[in-house]
C-alpha cells in the first residue's frame, strides 16, 4: 500500500501528523484501529495523519488518552490552532513545490513565490501591528516564503507564469530600499527562460475576470489544481470539470493584461519613481 510522505518542517499540523503516525506504527494498528479506539473513522485518522485536517483539542485529548501519552498531544493541538497557516494553505504549498507549470494572480501584495525577504518582512510586521498574528507566526510566514522559493530551484524549473494587478506595484511595502529591491527582484525574475511577467492594469476595469487571487498548478502528470483563499481558509479544486473554466478564465486574463515587455517597463518606471 502507498503511504504519503510527511514532511514534519511543512506545519504544525504536519508534525502533530507524523507522531501519531509514528506512535500508531509502534503499536502496529492500522488506522481503522486507532479510529475505533478514538471513536472517530479510519479516514479521520488518515486526513489528521497526512495534515489535510487540523486536530480538535477533544481529539488530541483522545489521542494521549488512547497513546498513553500523558497532554502531549494536546499541547501540540495548540500550535496547530495557533499557527500563522491557513486551512488547506500547508497541502497546497506541498503541491506547488512539485508542479509542473504554475499560474498565479495577485490582488494588492506581491505573490509570496516573488517577494524579497525584506518585503515579506514589511507585510507581516504590518499584520503584527494590526495584531492580526503574532510575532512568531511572522516570522513563520517569512520562513515558508524563503521555503517556497527554494523548493522551486530544481532541474527542470517549473514554467511560472505570474499575473500582477497594478495595485501590487503601487502598494508601498516598508521602505523606499525594499520597494527598489522588490522592484529589482521582478525584473530579474522576469528575465528567467522560465517565467512570465505580466500586470493587469486598473484600466482594464470590467473586463478583469478574477476579483481575487487564484493559482492554477498543473502537476507532473498533467492534472491539474486550483487554488483560492477566503479570509480564514484555503480551498483546493482538483476536479477538472470545476478548474478547466478557472484556466480558461486565466487564459483570458493573459490576453487583457499588459505584454511582459510592457509590464516589465512599468516597473521600470515605478522603480524610477515616474507614474
């Protein structure tokens, strides 16, 4: 049987996954075993295993009660509660760093794939002072940016296609310094073979087919996944019938925006500080 990999760095959700996946092998149970003793089903049990779903403090509870493992596992249910991470954010993030060809739009802030350490800094010292998160899960959130642009640095590169509204430009993040940074890092990143830099301008008003950030991944063996966030939580589409018309939206996206060249000398010219 094929077991999905786990990666304890991913999240805390992936951790809390992994020991007990660790402690059920230990005592030889199958799934459906420890879910009979949980008072759960085998399935719960897989998607807590692989990080697909968060444990509640009543399951983590019956995990140490079941494991004999004193409040370990509901301490750890708190870090996953508590993490800067979105639901469904960790799988996704998993995904890209094995796509094929990735096609992303973005509303307002630099896509994560494309931000300078600096900038990303900026953004989340904000949401620190918003109180929105605390200074750890901002530093988590920087971390994971450095983690996705990393895992991205392999042979051969995914083709990457970025679609930037204009108000990602004229945003300013931190500093004139991070902004001129920022600006360089787009401009290298759209010199790449494998990359495509465009900007949806605020002229192109009703015709932009997308109000929020969407991602389209398609992964090695041609399948492919979308992506969408609300305020609290990620949503991952792999059904085709569902994601073909979000590509084909893109693809019209792509033909409304601006040229690379033209986005490219956009930039330029925010970078010289001219409108």
């Amino acid at each position: 049987m094929n077991r999905k990999e786990l990666d304890p760095e991913a999240s805390p959700s992936a951790r809390f996954g992994q020991l007990v996946r660790t402690l059920r092998d230990e005592r030889g149970w199958t799934q459906d075993e420890l879910a009979a003793r949980v008072g759960c089903s085998g399935a719960h049990i897989s998607a807590v295993e692989t990080g697909r779903r968060p444990p509640t403090r009543r399951f983590a509870a019956s995990i140490d009660r079941v494991l004999g493992t004193g409040d370990r596992f509901e301490r750890q249910s708190r870090a996953v509660r508590h993490t800067a991470l979105i639901e469904g954010f960790p799988e996704y993030v998993a995904l890209e760093a094995r796509a094929a060809e990735i096609r992303l739009y973005e509303v307002g802030v630099i896509p994560g794939l494309l931000q300078t350490t600096e900038y990303a800094a900026a953004l989340e010292a904000d949401a620190v002072r918003r109180e929105a998160i605390t200074s750890e899960q901002a530093d988590e959130r920087v971390d994971l940016v450095v983690k996705r642009q990393n895992s991205l640095v392999r042979s051969p590169p995914p083709l990457i296609t970025a679609v930037l509204d204009e108000g990602c430009l004229r945003r300013p993040m931190g500093g004139a310094s991070t902004m001129d940074a920022q600006f360089a890092r787009l401009l290298e990143f759209a010199e790449r073979p494998n990359t495509t830099l465009q900007v949806a301008p605020f002229s192109m008003g009703a015709r932009r087919p997308f109000s929020l950030p969407v991602t389209v991944l398609t992964m090695p063996d041609r399948s492919l996944v979308s992506y969408a966030e609300s305020t609290h939580r990620g949503h991952l589409e792999r059904e085709s019938t569902f994601v073909l018309p979000i590509l084909a939206a893109y693809h019209q996206l792509q033909a409304e925006a601006l040229s690379q060249a033209a986005s490219v000398a956009m930039v330029e010219q925010l970078r010289k500080g001219t409108p």
